[in-house]
C-alpha cells in the first residue's frame, strides 16, 4: 500500500512538472519593440576581394544596389566584412578589390568592421611575434578603409593564452578611436568558473577582461543543441541578461546578440528551435525586465547575410524590428 501511494505521488508530482513545462513561456509579456536602428550582420568574403568565394565572378552593381537596400531597410549599421582567416604567420591571403570602396561610398552611414578569425589550433595568438604581423596585417585593413576589427577566433576558451594580450595590444597600436568587437561564445552559468567547460563557455571576470580592452561584444546566442523553444528563449534571455550586467559596467562598451540564421548545422542547431523568431523574443523578453540597466545593448546581429532568405528577413521585421500592426513594407 505504500509502495503504492508513493507511486501515486512520484506520477503525480511528474505531471505537475510536465503540466508546468507545457505552459512555460519566457517570451516577452508585450510586443514592445526595442530596435535603435543599430544592427550589425556578418557579410561574406566577396564583399572584400569583390568575387564570388565559389565561381569567381565579380559581384554585380545590382548586387551592390541590392545590399545596399536591405541593409538599409532593416537597420544594419555595423557591417562584419570576412577578410579572410589569419594566417599562421599572422597575415592575411587575400587583399581587398575595388568593390570594397564601392561599398564605403553607397553605404556611407555604415561601420565596416575587417572580420578576421581563425580556428584557434590554427594560430598561434600566444606567440608575441604573431600578434606584431596581425597587428601589421590590421593597420593596412585600416588603410583600406575599415574603421575596425572584428574578431571572430573560434573554439576561444576561458582566459585563452595571448588573447587579452591581442587586444591590449591591437588598442595601444591603433588608437582610441579605431573599433575593435569581438565576437563571443556563450557565458557560464550565472558568471561562475565554467571549470571543464572552458572551452565553450567563458566566465565573468573574463568576459570584464575582455570587455575594458574593446569597444563591442557581439554574442553568439545560437548553437545550443536545444529542440524545446521557450527553452532557448530562456537561454539567449540568459545570456543577454548577463551580457548587459558586464557589459553595461563599462563605460561606453556596447553589446550586440547574434541571431542565427542557418540551417546547415545539425548537431548544434536545431534550425526549428533556433531561429530569428525565436533569438528575438529571448532578447525582447530581457529588454523588457532589464529596461534602462540593459541600454548597452544596442541591437542584435544576424548571422548571416547570404543564408538569411526572404521568410527570415520577415521575421526580422515581425518579431524585433516592427509593432505587429505596423504594415510590413
């Protein structure tokens, strides 16, 4: 009879559970909108050397007029232009083409950022002799034309050997006002010492450290291999919100949330779950708690322009940039 009654307990308690998960939503409570029209989007090799990456056709003015338009349209400001990975000796293959200029003069309002990454096991960011030719490398992408860098070297773990090095070292030789973002892996939970999850998840102090040595984070909320949805909203309001703590403690550092954009990623991304719908009302919901404690984070950020179709921009304009009765242009 015990045995019986505990039973009916354990399968009582569990469809509670089940119950309150089902009606779960860490969704916004109201459709306030909080884009600032300060947006940013990665943009593909050819808009640095001006060829398609896989035909090597010159991009076309259409294509230009194009850009130019939806970036326009749906608030892009910040514009991550890939320039290539470095190399292991801390240059750059390719150099930028004339369409490069081409887009300095019809997107002038814009901020082109040289996006340069690496995977990590590739460079060698603790040896000072590679970051002199990086640096080398980033002084002539500032000749060019870029009014920064945008670093993008993936898997960085937690207090990665050179990296704080890098950029205390990219800001003494460039100059307060030369931009330098980075992009960023997901924070540990609430800051703590992520221990053997370095490698994917860093931890408050590093992320301050990191932070007081550059102008922008930009988080990369997206690859979390969940398939339930209001669990990834809670997880990219998570993130965000501790984004906006640190963040927001540093005078002048903005923070933008990477939405993601893609479907080629299976074991990461459950393109269902994860996507500019769904990214949005994590970061809304956050904005909505956060309110003015939150204002260094000054937009969102897709990843990325040549994967993001008409359906997606869509939702764009649906879920983060428009009221739902404003006409959708």
């Amino acid at each position: 009879m015990l045995k019986r009654r505990l039973l009916a307990l354990i399968l009582l308690c569990l469809g509670i559970s089940i119950a309150a998960l089902a009606l779960w939503d860490p969704s916004p409570s109201s459709e306030r909108r909080f884009d600032r029209g300060t947006n940013g989007i990665w943009l593909g090799h050819k808009w640095y050397t001006g060829r398609g990456v896989r035909t090597g056709e010159p991009v076309t003015p259409n294509e230009v007029i194009e850009l130019k338009e939806n970036l326009e349209r749906h608030g892009m400001r910040d514009l991550f232009v890939h320039v290539g990975p470095a190399l292991e000796d801390g240059s750059l293959e390719d150099s930028p083409g004339d369409l490069f200029n081409t887009l300095r003069e019809n997107i002038p309002d814009a901020r082109l950022l040289a996006w340069v990454g690496a995977r990590v096991e590739n460079v060698p960011l603790e040896d000072s002799t590679f970051r002199k030719h990086l640096i080398e490398s980033i002084q002539g992408l500032r000749e060019a034309g870029f009014e920064g860098v945008h670093f993008d070297f993936e898997p960085l773990a937690d207090y990665e050997p050179g990296y704080l090095a890098l950029l205390s070292e990219v800001r003494a030789a460039m100059g307060e006002d030369f931009l330098i973002s980075q992009a960023t892996p997901r924070a540990s939970f609430m800051g703590i010492f992520p221990g053997p999850l370095r490698p994917s998840f860093w931890s408050e102090d590093f992320y301050i450290e990191t932070m007081m040595r550059s102008d922008q984070t930009v988080l990369m909320a997206y690859d979390s291999g969940l398939d339930f949805v209001p669990a990834y909203i809670e997880f990219v309001r998570h993130q965000a919100g501790l984004l906006a703590d640190w963040g927001c403690s540093i005078s002048g550092h903005e923070v933008l949330v990477g939405l993601p954009a893609y479907e080629d990623v299976p074991l990461y991304s459950n393109p269902e779950v994860e996507n500019l719908r769904t990214a949005s009302l994590g970061v809304r919901s956050t904005l909505e708690a956060q309110g003015d404690q939150a204002n260094c984070i000054v937009g969102v950020a897709i990843y990325s322009n040549w994967v993001t179709d008409e359906d997606e921009w869509r939702d764009f304009r649906r879920y983060w940039m428009h009221q739902p009765s404003a006409p959708d242009r």
